[in-house]
C-alpha cells in the first residue's frame, strides 16, 4: 500500500510540475522623462520577497513571484537626490508601498521563441497597486546542475494601466509612460 501511494505522489508530480523556490534574483527597473535633459532617466532596483517556478519535464511552464515594492531604490543617484526620488516612488506619487507594499507577476505560459538570445516568451500578469493586466517578455531560460535561470531582455510596462501616476497632472506629464524592467530568477 506505501508503494503504491509514493508513486501515485511521483505520479502527481510530474503530471503536474515540480515548484522550486526562488534563491536569487536581480530587478531592474528605468523610468524615464519626456524632457531631454541631463537628468531626462533613472534606474534603480525592487527585491523580490518571494517566488517560485513550476517546472515540468525540466521546462518551465508557470510560476510566480512577489516584489517588495518598500526597496525600491535609485541606483544612479546618491545623498539628497536619491533620498526625495525615492520618497516620491514609495509615496502617493507613485507606488504608494504603505497601502500596496508588494506587487506579484504570474506567469501564465511560456512559449518558444525565434530569437536566439531570449529563446522564449514569458506570457504573466501584473498586479501593481490592485490593479492586474497582462505583461510578456522575452526571457532567455538556462538549466546548469539542476540551478534554473530565467533572464529576461529589457522588457516595458505601461504605468498608467497600474494607476502608477504622478498626483499632480502638469508633472506627470512630464514622465513617460513606459518603464523598463529587466529580471532575473534563479531557482533550484
């Protein structure tokens, strides 16, 4: 009878896919000006707290992660500048991470892709702020001695569609829409 059940479990499994934690991850993000000025972009990084992907005959088929929106961080500033840029992505400006302090991604499939460098296309939705719609990107995915990677290429997101807007309208008319991201998850 033990026998049986351990392989209905093995069954299961592999019917269903193996979930392996995330142990390492990079986020990246770019948020731009419309004017072209010296300061006209920024950079700067968001941990992710937790996350998982669901593997199946060792490809990747689903997962999901969350991002601890309370770290963003501005990466190409320092002292002053980089103290008020981040209070105004961490407050009602922008994010608002003391009413929203995580965002997630699902991954719904991923598919094949003709590309050589980012062999796939990571299809998902984002939640930022409660608000959910659909983001792909083309990922490269690498197996080595049972560590999984899922590296994408700079990828954008629509804001505004998240309600990620500057409160006052004359200012954030003056960021563009579009910010780039680029990730990367390590599981094994």
């Amino acid at each position: 009878m033990k026998k049986v059940l351990l392989l209905a479990v093995l069954a299961s499994g592999l019917a269903f896919g193996q979930t392996k934690k995330v142990i390492g991850s990079d986020v990246h993000w770019w948020g731009y000006k419309i004017a072209k000025t010296e300061a006209s972009s920024h950079d700067g990084t968001v941990k992710v707290k937790s996350g998982n992907l669901v593997l199946k005959n060792g490809a990747v088929v689903g997962g999901d992660f969350v991002l601890d929106m309370t770290t963003i961080s501005a990466t190409d500033l320092s002292g002053e500048g980089k103290t008020k840029l981040e209070g105004h992505l961490k407050n009602g400006d922008f994010f608002e991470v003391e009413k929203y302090p995580t965002a997630t991604y699902k991954i719904t499939s991923v598919k094949k892709n003709t590309n050589k460098d980012y062999n796939f296309v990571v299809n998902g939705n984002l939640t930022v702020k409660g608000k959910t719609n659909p983001v792909s990107f083309p990922a490269k995915i690498t197996s080595n001695k049972g560590i999984i990677t899922l590296e994408s290429d700079k990828f954008s997101f629509d804001r505004q569609k998240f309600d990620v807007a500057y409160k006052a309208a004359m200012q954030d008319a003056l960021v563009k829409d579009d910010v780039d991201m680029k990730i990367k998850i390590t599981v094994k």
